[in-house]
C-alpha cells in the first residue's frame, strides 16, 4: 500500500464496503433496492495531472476558447452545454487560464457579482426552479463553476444528487435548448457584455 499521507487516511478501511443504508428510502436519494458500495480504494499519491496541468492533457478551453461560450465579457465566459438532462446546465470560467489560488484581484471582485447575474438568468427560464453552483475542479485547472437549474416542482431533484439526474434524465430537445441558451444570454447583456449566440444554435 502506498504509504498514507495523514491520520485521517489511516484511519479509513480500506478495501471495505461502506453501507448505503442511511440512504435508502431518503425522498432525495434516487435509487432503490438492493445496492452495493465500491469497496473504498487507496489514495493515488501524488495524484495524476487534471487537464491544463503540467505532464496533463491540454486544456479544453484554452484549446478551444468559443466551443459552448453563450455569453462573455472582458473578463470571464459563460459555456452551456446542449447535451444535458436538467433545464440548464452551465460552466462560468474566466477567459484566461487561472486556478482558484492565481485568480487575480480584479476577477476575484466580480466574481461575485457574476454569480448572482448567471443565477439570475437562469432563474428567468419558466423550467426552473433553483440554481445550484458548485465548483469541484477534479477534471480541469482552469477555473470554473457549474450551474445547475432544477426544474421547478421537482422536490425529488433537491440537493447533490441533482448532479446524477442530470446524466439519468432524457437530454432537453435541441430546439428548447437553444431558446433557453438565448434568454440567458440575453438576460446576462442587460449587466453588460454580449451575447455570443452562434455557439448555442
Ligand atoms: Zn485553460
């Protein structure tokens, strides 16, 4: 085993499978039945480069800094996605390549206010119900925060699990996605910027 890298590490089993039982029957869990837990993996030490790290794959955006953009100003970029079971799902990042930690203080100070302008926008879609945001950043070092739009009335949607439903539900029709791509986009220029609607059609 590699050698554990804190007291709470050693403290984990290892190779065991942890119960989901305190799960089963929650009204916000979406599963049922009989369900088996992977058996818990040894940490990988040092962990394996995301994308846009240095010895990782390039990075997406960087490579590719149009694809899925529906909105941007001089500073960050909003990015939907069309493939998506949820009403909306999207990514906020800046233009330039910066983690959490070198985000500059000019971007740090509107980062705020971008996230209540997206939610906002969001919110103006008749599907929906909630925003969420989150920021996990396993995958990529470029900074970005996901946002995900619960359908309004859909109580069974509350909470983390919103994430999986998004890959269970059937994908929004095109069409409909680009409509809502639309607004959003144009609910987020009346705080300024544009809209870059090409990308959503
Ligand atoms: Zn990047």
């Amino acid at each position: 085993m590699t050698e554990l890298p804190s007291d709470y590490h050693r403290n984990l089993p290892y190779g065991e499978r942890m119960s989901a039982e305190p799960f089963i029957g929650d009204p916000m869990f979406p599963f049922e039945g009989d369900l088996q837990v992977d058996p818990l993996a040894e940490p990988v030490i040092p962990e394996p480069p995301r994308r846009g790290e240095e010895g990782g794959e390039p990075c997406g955006t960087c490579a590719a800094p149009d694809r899925f953009v529906i909105w941007r100003d001089d500073q960050w970029q909003l990015k939907a996605f069309d493939e998506h079971g949820l009403p909306f799902v999207a990514i906020l990042e800046p233009r330039e390549h910066y983690r959490l930690d070198t985000l500059p203080p000019e971007l740090i100070a509107t980062l705020g206010v971008l996230i209540q302008r997206v939610a906002g926008a969001i919110g103006r879609l008749d599907a929906v119900g909630r925003t969420h945001f989150n920021r996990w950043g396993d995958g990529s070092e470029h900074f970005h925060l996901w946002f995900l739009a619960r359908p309004v009335g859909q109580m069974q949607l509350r909470g983390a699990m919103i994430a999986l439903w998004d890959d269970m539900l059937p994908n929004v029709p095109s069409e409909q996605h680009n409509e809502y791509a639309r607004v959003v986009a144009a609910a987020l220029c009346e705080g300024g910027g544009e809209a870059v609607l090409s990308a959503a059609e």
